[in-house]
C-alpha cells in the first residue's frame, strides 16, 4: 500500500476508542455458549466481560514467561481447546476473555504491549492490522506443523482472495490487504486465520415458510413486521441494508462498496433503517449474541439477521430455526474471518512469537476442525486438506470422520434420518468414523456445501474508510 492510500485510511486512536462500543459490542460470534454451553453473556449488551470464563480479567503482564497470555473472546479461546494445546505442548497459555468491543478496547490502550497473542474477528482486524501495527507478521512456511500452507491444503478464501473472490471487486482487496502484509508478494500473514463462516438470516420455519428466505429482503418485509431482530453492530446491519437497497434498485449498485460505503450510502442506509425502526419492523435490536437466541427461542421474534451459534442456541431450547441458504450476487452470505496475532510490541519484545505462533497453528490440526463446527458451525481454512482434516489423525486428534466431514463441507446428507430437521444439533449428533450413504431422509448443513456458500457470498464484514461518520450516523438509529 502506497503512503497516500495508507495516509487516506488512516483513522486516529481517538476515533477508534470512541467507536470500539459500537463495533463490537455484538460482534460476540459465540457469546450466548459462554464457556461450553454456559452463559458468557455479560447481560450488558457486550457478550460477557473481562474474566467471564474465570480468569481473573488482567492486562496479561504477569505470569510465567514460559507460558503466554491471551488476550479474546472466548470463540478463540474455550477451555477445552486451550486444555488440548496444553497436552500436546510444554507450555500454557493464559487467557483474558472479554467481548470483542473489550478485545479492542484493550489493544487500542496497550494491549498490543502487554499480550502476547491476540484472537479476534475480522470486524476489528482492519483498525488493528492496516490502519495501525498490531501484528507480528508470520511467513506461511512457519506453520506446516500440521497442514502445510498452500494452495492444495488451505482455502483460496485466504491464499488468494482476489482470485476467489474477483465477484467481490475491492471487497476482496480489502480482505487480502488485511490477511496479507504484502498483497502481492503474499511473504507474510497479518493474521493467521483459524476459522471462518458464512452469516446469514435466521428463521423460524413455524412462521416462515421453508426455503423461502434466500436474501436479506426479509427481514424489511411488512409481513414480518414487528417480529424481526436486528443486530445493532452498525457494520453489520449497514451492509446487509445496503445489499437489500442495491438489490431493490433503490441505490445505485456497486458490489465494491458494500462493506466500505461512502458517507452517502452510509447515510441512505441509516435513514432507511430508521424508517423502517419508526414503522414498527423491528421486534427489537440485540447486542448480545445471547439476546438474539432469546428473542427466537421465545418466538418474540421469528426472523433476524443472528449468526450460526445463536441458531444452535434456539435449537437447544427447542425452538425450531432454520440458517437461509442465500441466492448470491448482490444479497449474498456475509463472510466472517477469525484468527490469531502474535502482538507487536508484546511477543515481540518478549520474545514470544514462537509461541504464539505454535497456539495459532495448533488450530489447523485434526482436532480444531472437529470441534468449532459441532460447537459453532464454523469452517477452518485448512479442510481442503482431507487427508487430515476427514480421515486422519495427528498428535492433536482424530479427524472429523467421512460422515461429519461431508455433511460439513460437501453437502451431503447425515447417514441416518434426521425427524426435525430445524431442531438438528451437530454436538449431539452420533456421526460414523466409516464410509456410509447419505439417507434420503437425512439432514443437509444449512447453507449448502462450503462451496456453493463461497461462491455466493455477497460481502464480508470490515470496519470501512467512513468509520466516524458511521458511528455518528448509527447513533440516530439505536437512539445512543
């Protein structure tokens, strides 16, 4: 990136502390699980605080330095996943769980310094990584521990954006220039992602007719008036608006600037949203992962734009809820990225960037790739490596099993008949380690393979250029 373009979206640490509330104050992915099932939510509206999993919510500076601190939410950091590393490695890891706004928070006041590693989701990335040098840059050749870094053996999604994703235009710029240090050369990883999904609309197929949710447009729809929750992140909601009102040919389309809209769009967007807020549509805004699967667990509302985890979460409650397979183009999934940072100056300084880097890519073996996608329906970037991720196994575990394995990422069918299909859970599921055939009545993965959701996604989610006045303009909608 030249010094002008980075001049052009440099943003201010003022700016960033001010807005951090309002970017991740939702962006909790899994904050209605807690730690494996509890409740992480804070009740606050920012999806548990600092020590919410037990720990004791500290800057990280303490401690045994042959251990590493930890600083995330508990997405990237659940107890069974940091009790697994610590059999396979000589070292501990320390967390510091908080909400994704206390993730930013904290590294935009010293974090950076004072943790070794940082785990989070690709709404905060760009601040952290582009906009400012949060990050330890890691070459790809230092992580084939399990999976060796390439084409054959990780998703293009992250080897090369621009080529995957060429129907995103700058979206996918976006998205390298974040993953990459250098975009062209591809030398050095920003971040090292670990996981990734494919947001979409939730439903209840009580109320919504099966399959009949394939964009946004519902959840603006008077039939559902009063019964929709919205997400109050405004860079969630805002492009999801803004892909409904490029569709509806409402404002002008342009797939480039969906997830980094001018100061026009920003505002077109938002009056739209409270319009529409004003008119009753909306049952009501949830900040809380957690909040979200209440309101569609209690059937107050029936449709909304919540993420996979919270699908489960109704399920669990024994509402039935069904994630729309969304048609592509304009009104496409919504990408979700996560992963890891070894921290600059933090590891750096304590010269713990080796093992920040071993707790990162322990998440590309066997056992990693079983467990975020019973617990929260999330993909890895290295599934394309069968030969681990479905049938084999390492010093981390066995692989998924052929079953689960294509259920997860092939579309196919379970083994066995599913009776509710709206009500299935992957966690409680018996998936076979042998060959078997799909049954006719079997459950298929909502969203379709992994496949047909990358070919559709219509933006993935970023802070944009025109953050301030986002964050002003979002306050006329939430009434904050």
């Amino acid at each position: 990136m030249s010094t002008n373009d980075r001049e052009q979206r440099d943003v201010s640490r003022r700016t960033i502390m001010r807005t951090a509330v309002g970017v991740g104050a939702g962006t909790t992915l899994a904050g209605c699980m807690g730690d494996e099932g509890g409740s992480g939510d804070g009740g606050d509206g920012t999806d548990g605080g600092d020590g919410s999993d037990g720990s004791d919510g500290s800057d990280g500076s303490g401690g045994d330095r042959d251990d590493i601190s930890h600083l995330g939410h508990i997405t990237y950091a659940w107890p069974a996943q940091v009790e697994k590393f610590e059999e396979v490695n000589d070292f501990s890891v320390e967390r510091t769980i908080v909400s994704y706004a206390g993730i930013q928070q904290k590294l935009f006041s010293g974090g950076n310094e004072s943790f070794d590693v940082a785990g989070f989701e690709g709404i905060i990335a760009r601040p952290a990584l582009v906009f400012n040098d949060f990050s330890v840059g890691v070459s790809p050749d230092d992580l084939d521990t399990y999976t060796e870094w390439n084409d054959d053996n990780v998703a293009s999604v992250f080897t090369n954006p621009t080529d995957r994703l060429d129907y995103l235009g700058e979206q996918a710029e976006l998205l390298e220039e974040t993953i990459w240090a250098d975009p062209d050369s591809k030398s050095e990883l920003n971040m090292i992602p670990t996981n990734y999904n494919f947001d979409s609309v939730g439903y209840n197929p009580k109320f919504v007719e099966p399959g009949s949710v394939t964009t946004w447009s519902p959840l603006f729809d008077e039939q559902y008036q009063g019964q929709v929750a919205l997400g109050v992140v405004p860079v969630i909601s805002v492009a999801e608006t803004i892909m409904h009102l490029m569709d509806k040919d409402v404002m002008d389309e342009d797939v480039d600037s969906v997830n980094n809209p001018s100061q026009e769009q920003i505002d077109e967007a938002v009056d739209f949203l409270v319009s529409q807020k004003d008119a009753g549509q909306f049952r009501a805004l949830w900040g809380a992962t957690g909040r979200s699967a209440e309101l569609m667990s209690s059937e107050e509302a029936v449709i909304g734009n919540i993420w996979q985890p919270a699908v489960f979460s109704v399920r669990a409650n024994g509402t039935p809820c069904r994630y729309a397979t969304l048609d592509g183009g304009i009104q496409g999934f919504a990408l979700t990225t996560g992963g890891f940072i070894p921290t600059k100056p933090g590891a750096e300084t304590r010269g713990t960037v080796d093992q920040a880097i071993e707790w990162s890519h322990f998440h590309h073996g066997a056992w990693y790739a079983d467990f975020v996608q019973k617990q929260t329906g999330y993909s890895v970037p290295h599934y394309k490596n069968t030969d681990l991720v479905r049938d084999g196994e390492d010093e981390t575990g066995e692989g998924m099993g052929p079953e689960f394995y294509d259920w997860a990422y092939e579309g196919e069918a379970t083994y066995e008949a599913v009776d509710e299909p709206a009500l299935f859970q992957p966690s409680e599921y018996d998936w076979s380690m042998e060959e078997g055939d799909p049954s006719s009545d079997g459950q298929e993965r909502d969203g379709g393979s992994i496949e047909t959701r990358t070919d559709r996604i219509g933006t993935w989610y970023t802070w944009p250029d025109e953050g301030d006045h986002l964050s002003k303009r979002w306050t006329d909608f939430t009434g904050g």
